[in-house]
C-alpha cells in the first residue's frame, strides 16, 4: 500500500492533499523518509514526498494504518515537527486507512489534535469510489488500484473483479502493460489477508512465470483457493451451530424441559457456537430454563 502511494502519488493523494491546502499541489515526488540519522523508528514515516512547484514548497509525510495505533497520538505531530526542523520546509501529513473503523479512528485523532488538524488528511474507503462503479472515462490504472486497495476483500465480490480484470481496459492490449498492472492488484488485493495468503501469489509468480503462466492466471487461481478456503471455513461453521443447536434442543427433551416461543426464536438464531455450548453445559449441570437462558451472550456472564 505504501508503494501504490509512493508510485501513484498523483491520483488520490494529489487530490486530497490540494483539498487540504486549498490549492493545486503540482507534481509530487518520493524523496528520502529518513528525517534525521538516529536510530529512532520514529524518525522513518512509510514515506516521503516533495511538493517543490507551488508557492509553497512542501514535504508529505506518508502513513499506512492497517489499524488503530494509539501511539500514532504521539508520533504523528513528531514528524510533522521534525520533516520542517531537518528540511526547513512546510509539511503535511498523508494517511491512507485501509478499512473504515480504522479511517474513522485516524480522523478522529486528526480533529482532537490542533497540531494535525490543519496539517493532515486522510484517505479511507469512503473517499476512494468502487471501481465497477465508475463510468468508462474514470476508470484508469490510478482509479483500479486504489479501488482494489480499498474494497476488494475476497473472491466473492465478482462486480468489482469482473471490472478490476476487464480485458477491455485500455491497457488490457498489451500484454506488458497488462501483466504489471495485475502483478500490482496481485500484490494489493490480499492486503487484508494473513502474511502466509499475502506471500502466496508472489511466490507462485516465482517459480510460474518461467513456465508461462501470467499474472492473471495467478491472481484468478490464487483467488479461487482463497475462496474455496472461505467456503470450507463457513461450512465447517454451519455444522458446529447445527450440531450444537441439535444437543442443546436433544438434552431439553431428556430433561423434559421446554422453551417459550422467544427462547426457541432465540435458540434458533443464535449464530454463536460458544453460547450454545454453555446453555448445554448450564442444563446439562441441572440449571433450571430461566436460570441458564438468563445467560442472551456470554458477556453476561
């Protein structure tokens, strides 16, 4: 994600960058993160950018969230104070969030801190339109990785990869062009998923590319396993609330016991394994019915 910042730096972060300066912010290009020689991980934001065309020559401090930090409270305006105390420069700070709790959790340090109000920006989902969303003329290469960086979570959500891997793309022609493109959604898309799934297509790619098969091949397959995972994951989900829905409801009848129609609604709704094992556990220890289901979700307990 820091790279699709640092590579595209004129789409969203150009553009949210002039909104928070209310002025064009010209070309942007990556220069050294490293604000000062000291060995502090505080001194090394994800990255740098320089604005040197306006009037106002400025330095971008780049920061990924994955999740909520707090000690980003405290790092946050120390890059800010440092970037203008190394460089001599104005700076601005540019955070890209990759889901929505975590971009409303970066907002709302942003506007609680009088340091970083006016000095930073960030970019989540709701800033960055879908792809399959977008009329023919919006959508570029800028537009798809940051789409894909933003909404694609899994295989199911074919719109969006039927839009991302449309061969009619302008730069789905050429077969170069084509191959970066889906080697960067590649890289990307899985941003959400484990290290191991992240690794995955790159290590496929490897050993694969030798052999002919392209980028989109891997991206498709690699999509597919994480899906069929999905799938066997939900299946195996499934059959432990059914399984425990039959016991809880097989030890009531051997107890000789029954529930209201609310406690049977609720029962049959319940989509959490743990809570129904403790029903049972509760019944099977001799609770009585008010007793156990005065438990509704093992908060309570």
């Amino acid at each position: 994600m820091t790279q699709l910042v640092l590579s595209q730096p004129q789409g969203w972060p150009a553009r949210a960058l002039a909104s928070l300066l209310s002025q064009p912010i010209g070309t942007l290009t990556v220069t050294d993160p490293v604000l000062r020689p000291a060995a502090l991980s505080e001194s090394r934001p994800d990255g740098l950018l320089a604005a040197d065309e306006g009037p106002r020559p400025t330095r971008v401090i780049v920061e990924v969230q994955l999740r909520p930090d707090d000690e980003k409270e405290r790092s946050w305006p120390w890059y800010l104070a440092l970037t203008e105390r190394t460089t001599g420069l104005f700076a601005v700070l540019l955070i890209a969030a990759l889901d929505p709790p975590t971009a409303d959790w970066a907002r709302a340090l942003v506007a609680a801190d009088p340091r970083l109000t006016t000095r930073a920006v960030v970019i989540g989902p709701d800033d960055v339109p879908r792809f399959d969303t977008l009329p023919p003329e919006q959508r570029t290469i800028d537009t798809a990785l940051w789409s894909s960086a933003m909404h694609l979570r899994g295989p199911r959500d074919t719109p969006l990869l039927a839009a991302l891997l449309d061969p009619a793309l302008p730069w789905g022609s050429d077969r170069d062009s084509w191959n970066h493109y889906v080697e960067a959604l590649t890289r990307l898309a899985p941003a959400v998923a484990s290290q191991d799934e992240r690794s995955t297509p790159m290590t496929q790619a490897a050993t694969e590319m030798n052999g002919g098969e392209d980028w989109v091949a891997i991206f498709r397959r690699t999509y597919g396993d994480i899906g069929r995972q999905e799938a066997r994951q939900e299946g195996r989900e499934e059959a432990a609330l059914s399984s425990g829905k039959y016991h809880l409801n097989k030890l009531l009848r051997v107890r000789g016991l029954s529930l209201t129609p609310d406690l049977t609604e609720q029962v049959e709704a319940c989509q959490d394994v743990a809570l129904l094992d403790f029903w049972h556990d509760r019944l099977l220890a001799g609770d009585s019915v008010e007793q156990c289901f005065a438990v509704r979700a093992l908060g309570q307990r």
